[in-house]
C-alpha cells in the first residue's frame, strides 16, 4: 500500500508560516557555542560559551550547561567568549588624555584627548589654529583637526584662532561714520569720526600692534571708577567738561558702538584730542601724554623672546591672554613693543583689575623665577611712572568736583 501523503491547502501553509515568523521574533538568540571534549567521556560537546562581563567558571558536560562566573574587579570581556579569565582595565591613559567612561565588567576604560587636541594614531596633537584670513569652519573635536576656510568677501579674521570663525565687517555707514579703510579678510574696516577726523573703535583685534596703546590713560580710568564716574550720564560729562566740546554726533556714535565702560574712556580720548592745544588745559591733557611717553620709552625693550613674553603674562594675575593672542602680538609688533602690547593684552582681559597692582604682583612672581634684571626693571619703572604721575590727581580733582556739584560743573580754574 502506498502511503498517500497530504498536501496542506494554501490557508494552512500561511498559518504555519506566521507561526515560525512569530517564534522567531519572539525567541531569545541562543548563544554562540564552542566544542569542548569531556574528559570523562572524551566526547565532543558543543557548550555555551559565557556572555560579557562573566568568564568560564566550568566547561559544560553532557548533563551539566556551561557555567559562568563575573569578571572580578578591574577587569572586563567586551564579548561572547569561552575563556576561563577576563581582560584587565587600562589603568592610566597616555599623556595629554583623559578618562572619557571608567573601566566596567564589559567595556575596557576608554580614553579621550584632552581639550584642544586630537588624535593622530596613538599621540594627541593639539588642534591647528587657522591664521588670520581664515575661519574655523568646524570645531577640532578629541578625533579630529580644526577644520579652517578662507574668510569670503564682507568678513575677516585678524586672530590665529583654533576657535574663532570668520566675522563681518564693521558697516561705517550704518554707524554714521566715514570709512577710514576698507576691510579686508585680515583687518576689520576701520571708521573715521566725519566731524572731526578722528579714528573711533572701542576695542582693537589682538592682532594688531596698537600705536595708540595708552596704560597711563587706563589707570587714570580705573582710579576715577572709585569715584562712581560711570553713574553720571554721558551727556553730563559732555556738558562738564572744560575747554572744547566734544559734538554731540560722536557722543551718539560713542553710545551705539560702545559699551558704557568704552563710552567714558572715549569720550574722554576725544575730548583730549580735542584740546590738546588749549595752553590753559596743558597740565590735563599733556600729563597724559607725557605719562604715556614715558611708559613708552620704558617699555621698549629688544630681544625679549615668545617665552619671556609668556612668563610674564603668567606672572600677571586674573584672566590671562590666550597664547595665540600673544603670539599674534610677536608676529605684528617690532619687538621693542612687544611688553607694552602684551600689557594692553591683559588689560583687555582684566578691565576691573588696577594696572598698577598687576605689575606689582608681576614683580614679585618674576623676580622668584629669576627673570632677567632688564626685564625687571622696565615693569617697576612702568609701575612706578603710572603710579607717581600727577596727572591722576588733576583727573581726580576735575571729576571729583563733577560729582560734588549737583548744578553745574565750575570750570573757572581750567578755563579762565
């Protein structure tokens, strides 16, 4: 008799096929094997082998399933495996690298790059700073470089950042203001004050080597803040000050492009330029001037080094100038100007920190490194010269009296 086999109908074989679809999806992937002969029997079994983070503890048997036991402290197993131990953690990553996730029963310790810097196979290289006229297009991240374009037409980038993307250019007539010079992909365009020709910017890109660097006039700023100058409103102090007015256009320019702190400064800047020839004013506005000079002079010293420039900007106390900043200074500067600039540098970054305090501060940490008798000498002459100037008491006296008198300010003395 012939055995008559049954053909499942089509409805059948769509329920048998739902039917594995749905054991599968559902069921755990049984673990991977190994073969291991039993030394009792000699025979080939294929055992178990131990998930991550466990090792072998006992091969299996034919009665018995593979047992396994956790990693022990400082050691792990990233993946499915049959042997009787676990790897041990990293214990320390390398130079320049920090702990990105500690060491667990199933990852290894994993170790970054420190901020600033790469990874270029096993060494972190720190990140490449674009150049002036290029911009970071892509932040360096611990896998990769600094990623630099070309700054393109209307934007510029005057610093040697490994941060700082490309910006645009200062629109001179949506200030008021006349272009001086038009910007390039290196240098911002620079304004001219229409009324009075004179150059208006509140603050200068580090890269620049600054010709109108003017420490003494700060100080003297920083000793008229303890007088609550900047309570009084800017048109108060155009109204107050003797001599030659400064117009009122600019004091608006002053207002739009500059922060209150800049304002005073500024106007103060302008009023000076604007009375620089008035006889009876000399001993104001020339005190400045001859303060300035002598700072100067003192502070133009040759042959001083990248390094000795850093070790002085690390002597100074508060937020101190990026080394790009400071390098961009070497670059742009004849070195007889690096120390004044790197002082304007720092107290950029330190507008609320008095001048003459830093330097003392930076003497004493300077002459316990040893630094070199010249260099010495030019910051305590500088100190010395900002800190005995005369000028400051004049300065005092006229905004002292500003303040006192709720009226008016009596400018008779000056003026007359």
């Amino acid at each position: 008799m012939s055995a008559h086999i049954m053909r499942p109908q089509p409805a059948m074989q769509l329920y048998v096929l739902f039917t594995i679809s749905f054991s599968w999806a559902f069921h755990e992937v049984p673990p991977p094997k190994y073969q291991h002969h039993d030394p009792l029997t000699s025979e080939l079994l294929l055992c178990d082998q131990c998930p991550p983070g466990t090792a072998i503890l006992t091969h299996c048997t034919a009665d018995t399933p593979t047992a396994c036991s956790p990693c022990p402290d400082r050691s792990f197993s990233e993946h499915w495996h049959w042997g009787d131990s676990c790897q041990y953690c990293t214990t320390v990553c390398k130079e320049r690298q920090l702990v990105r996730q500690e060491c667990n029963s199933t990852h290894d310790q994993l170790c970054e790059c420190v901020p600033g810097y790469h990874l270029v196979v096993e060494f972190c290289i720190k990140h490449t700073p674009c150049q002036p006229g290029y911009g970071v297009s892509a932040l360096g991240t611990p896998e990769v470089d600094t990623v630099c374009e070309a700054c393109s037409q209307g934007l510029f980038s005057s610093r040697v950042s490994a941060s700082e993307p490309c910006v645009s250019h200062r629109n001179c007539s949506e200030l008021g203001l006349k272009t001086l010079r038009p910007g390039t992909t290196t240098q911002d365009t620079l304004c001219e004050n229409e009324a009075k020709g004179s150059v208006l910017e509140c603050s200068h890109p580090h890269t620049q080597c600054h010709t109108d660097v003017s420490l003494c006039e700060e100080a003297i700023f920083q000793s008229l803040a303890s007088l609550r100058l900047s309570s009084i409103p800017l048109e108060r102090l155009l109204e107050s000050l003797p001599g030659k007015r400064v117009d009122r256009k600019s004091l608006e320019r002053l207002k739009k492009v500059c922060s209150p702190h800049q304002q005073i400064l500024l106007l103060l800047r302008l009023w000076r330029e604007q009375n620089k020839d008035q006889v009876k004013l000399y001993g104001v506005i020339q005190g400045v001037n001859n303060c300035e000079r002598k700072v100067s002079r003192c502070a133009g010293l040759k042959n001083l080094t990248m390094g000795d420039l850093l070790t002085v900007m690390d002597s100074l106390p508060g937020v101190r100038a990026d080394e790009e900043d400071v390098r961009a200074v070497v670059s742009s500067c004849r070195s007889q100007q690096y120390l004044l600039q790197l002082l304007h540098l720092w107290k950029n970054q330190n507008k609320d920190l008095d001048i003459n305090k830093g330097l003392a501060h930076s003497l004493s940490r300077l002459r316990q490194q040893g630094a070199p008798r010249p260099l010495l000498r030019s910051i305590k002459k500088i100190n010395r010269i900002i800190s005995t100037s005369s000028v400051h008491k004049m300065y005092e006296k006229m905004f002292l009296n500003m303040i006192e008198d709720g009226t008016c300010f009596k400018t008779e003395p000056y003026n007359q």
